[in-house]
C-alpha cells in the first residue's frame, strides 16, 4: 500500500510548513531509515523505510496536536518497532553465503564495470580516487597529507571529496552490472554495452 | 566530525553498542546529514580495511557475522574487492604511480618545469624519430592472435592472452566469432581500453573473412591489462560491435 498525495503533504507539513525545508527533512529521515534497516541486515532497506513513513502517515491525524517533540524521533520509533516484529518473523537473511567466499578476479563483472565506469570520470575525478585508494598503511596517511596539501584543502574535506566520488563510482558500477547481468551474460558485453552512456550517472547517492 | 563520532559509528556498524545507544546513533542519521555522511564514510572505510585484511579475531567475525549481513554491503564488498584488485594492477605494473609525479611536478619552479618540458619535448621527438626509422620494411614486429571473449568466462588464459613485448611493434591478429554471423562489414575500427580508463581507437592494417590485423608499437602499449573492442562498419556507415579480445601486455 502507498502513502496517498494528501496524506504525503500532512506528513511534510506536520515535518515543516516551509515546503522546501519539509522536503529536505523527509529525505534526511528516510535515508536515515534507509541506513538504519541495512545496519540491521535487512536486504529490503528501502521498503521498510516506505513501510515506516506510511505508518507514521496513518498514525499522524491522532499524534499531530498531542506529540511533542522532533518528528525524527517518531518516526525512530516506528522504524524500531518493525525492526522487533521483523526479527520475531525471523525475516532477516541467514542463507547468505559465507563473506570469505566473495572474491573479485580481474574477470569479474565488477572489475570490468570499475574500469568502464571510470571512464565516464571526469580525468580529475578519476585521478583522485585512484591516487587516494592506490597505498595502504603509513603510505597512505602520508599520500593523503600530500594530497591534501596538493589541493589547498583539509585531509577531512579530502575524505569527503574522495566519498562523494566513490559513491558516484560505485553508482554506475552498481548500475552496470545490473545492466550487465539483466541483458547480456558474457564478459565482453560490458564493453559493447550501449545502455552506459556518459552523464548517466551523475544523479544523488545515497 | 569528531573523532569520537568516528569510533562510536564504527561501534555501532559492528554491533557492540547498548540499544540504548545504538537509539542515539540512529536518531542522529535521521536528522544530522552530516554524522549521516560520516557513517557512510565509515562503512566504507570498514570495508576497505575487510578487503586489506586488517581484521584478525573476534574483530573479523563481528565484521563477517554482523556487519556483512546485508546484501547491500556485500555489493559494497564487491566493489571494493574490484577497486582493491584495480590497485594491485597499478601498483604492479606502475612503481610510481601517477601521484607521486604530479606533486613534484607541481612544486617545481616554473623555469625548471619549462626545461623539464623541452627535454621532454625532445625526448619524444627522439624516440618518433627513432621509431619511425625503424618502422621500415625489416622491423621487428611479434604476432599475436586472439579470440573474442565470448562464452571463455571461465577461462582466463583464454580470455587475457599474455604477451611478452619484447619486439618494436605487435601485430595483433583478431580472429573474428566462428560462432556469429556479423553483417557484411566494410571497415573497422578497434577501440582499445588500458586498464586505467584509457581508451585509444586503431584502424586495422588489413583484413580478411576470418580476421582483422592491427600493428601497435612498443611504444603505445605499457604493460598492463587490455580489453581490445572490435566494431565493424557498413558501407551504409552503421556500426556493430563484433566482440571483445582481452591482452596483457607484461
């Protein structure tokens, strides 16, 4: 069942009467949801965060007047609740197979996504990550003191920057190889895929 | 963000926190989108350092047993494992890797990066003049033949063909699909992709029924890994991607 349009803009007025301010709550909350439900180990993060705004919709015309306090907290709550009923279903995955068992080789479709995806970075984009990722330990810290330096920009705002790219790069090859798998099953369709185009993905992550 | 954000989120992620606490850390991803970022930044960190092999003990169970159960973080995992592997390849064929040049680069004073530039400048004059006088009838050039990609997944001697480059130029031989039946082609055009995101496009020096032949020189081929896109042209200008030839140059 989905939250109809009016009881959507109750939700947001109830969230803020500044519409925009409203708007930006909701996506902090349900993203928050979103990273609560994944943490929890739920392989359907998303529908539970929907599931969770849709009761606290249904609720809102008996809370509005008596609830006090952040709008967050209200929705924390209902979010805990479905967590506790969900672990007493037992819905959460345990037929995964082993972690170790995941290996990447050069042959995978991951790999063959990564290096198409960093294609569609911009040179600069692309020369951070790869730089920022390329040494582990001591090298590291010190690679990234350079770099750093080298940019004019605090060692936390490099760890931003180098974030924000990872999730865009992380986006497409996400994106790839659900292309990939969904259309073409060989190795080399990653190439000749038409379906990636440049600008494709520029959009928000989460 | 505060270092001890940092730890608690981390706390959080591997599930050693009250559930009083784990309240506070929820609520503040719900209304900070700043801590949020942290987290994400956090988790990625925790995988990075999963895929390294920084995790030993208890520590690496907490991480396998609570922190994995996702099917989202294991698609972090996988990424992070490819972009791990990628780094390998760098570092192995690469012992300076462009990082460490660009700074220095960027420090030098002008006058010596304008030297630095003219001896470069006559270096790769040198080395076309060098090339180009021995791209003549009796040069050295080693032949390789490769097969399209297709339906070898599972086997990676088949699919990265290795080849020493120890001649001036290689002569690269595509043996087009038996299997497929590509339209009547009137040209073609390969599109080579470096392992590191570069992609170059070669026209073939010949081509038959069977197969296309290109002739790269040493010196447009660093080791490293290739994947080489065949496409063939119409005559009526339209473009079909033939298949894919995989090459690591060592």
């Amino acid at each position: 069942m989905e939250i109809t349009q009016e009881a959507f803009d109750d939700l947001l007025t109830w969230l803020n009467p500044d519409r925009e301010l409203a708007g930006l709550k909701y996506e902090n909350i349900r993203a928050g949801l979103v990273r609560v439900f994944v943490a929890k180990g739920f392989t359907d993060a998303e529908d539970l965060a929907d599931e969770t705004i849709l009761r606290v919709s249904k609720r809102l015309p008996e809370i509005r007047t008596t609830y006090v306090g952040e709008p967050a907290s209200y929705f924390h709550g209902v979010a805990r609740n479905l967590i506790r009923e969900a672990f007493r279903r037992k819905e959460v995955a345990t037929d995964l197979a082993p972690i170790a068992s995941i290996q990447i080789t050069k042959r995978s479709d991951e790999y063959e996504c990564l290096m198409r995806c960093l294609q569609f970075l911009p040179t600069v984009k692309r020369e951070l990550i790869l730089d920022y990722h390329v040494y582990e330990g001591h090298n590291k810290i010190e690679v990234h003191r350079v770099m750093a330096e080298e940019l004019g920009i605090s060692e936390g705002a490099l760890r931003g920057r180098a974030h924000r790219i990872r999730l865009e790069l992380e986006e497409c090859v996400l994106k790839c190889v659900q292309s990939l798998r969904k259309t073409k099953p060989l190795a080399e369709d990653i190439v000749n895929s038409e379906a990636l185009t440049p600008g494709m993905y520029h959009g928000p992550s989460r | 963000m505060a270092r001890a954000d940092k730890k608690s989120i981390t706390e959080y992620l591997l599930g050693r926190l009250t559930e009083a606490e784990e309240e506070q850390i929820e609520l503040r991803l719900l209304t900070d989108p700043e801590f949020a970022e942290e987290y994400d930044i956090v988790v990625n960190e925790i995988v990075d350092d999963y895929v390294s092999g920084k995790f030993l003990g208890e520590e690496l169970k907490q991480v396998e047993e609570h922190f994995f159960k996702s099917t989202e973080r294991r698609s972090k995992l996988k990424f992070a494992q490819a972009l791990h592997q990628h780094r390998n390849v760098v570092r192995g064929t690469s012992p300076n890797p462009g990082f460490v040049l660009r700074p220095f680069w960027k420090r030098s004073p002008f006058i010596f990066r304008l030297a630095a530039a003219a001896t470069l400048l006559a270096v790769i004059t040198g080395g076309l003049w060098f090339v180009l006088r021995r791209q003549q009838p009796d040069a050295d050039i080693a032949t390789v033949t490769l097969f399209a990609g297709a339906g070898s997944r599972g086997d990676e001697a088949e699919l990265a063909k290795p080849v020493k480059l120890d001649a001036d130029s290689l002569r690269i031989v595509l043996q087009l699909p038996a299997t497929s039946t590509p339209p009547p082609a009137a040209n073609y055009r390969i599109e080579v992709f470096s392992i590191g995101g570069r992609k170059t496009t070669v026209r073939p020096v010949s081509q038959d029924a069977s197969s296309v032949t290109l002739i790269i020189t040493r010196g447009g081929l660093s080791p490293g890994d290739y994947a080489l896109k065949l496409v063939a042209i119409g005559s009526d200008g339209s473009e079909h991607a033939v298949g894919t030839y995989f090459l690591t140059v060592e």
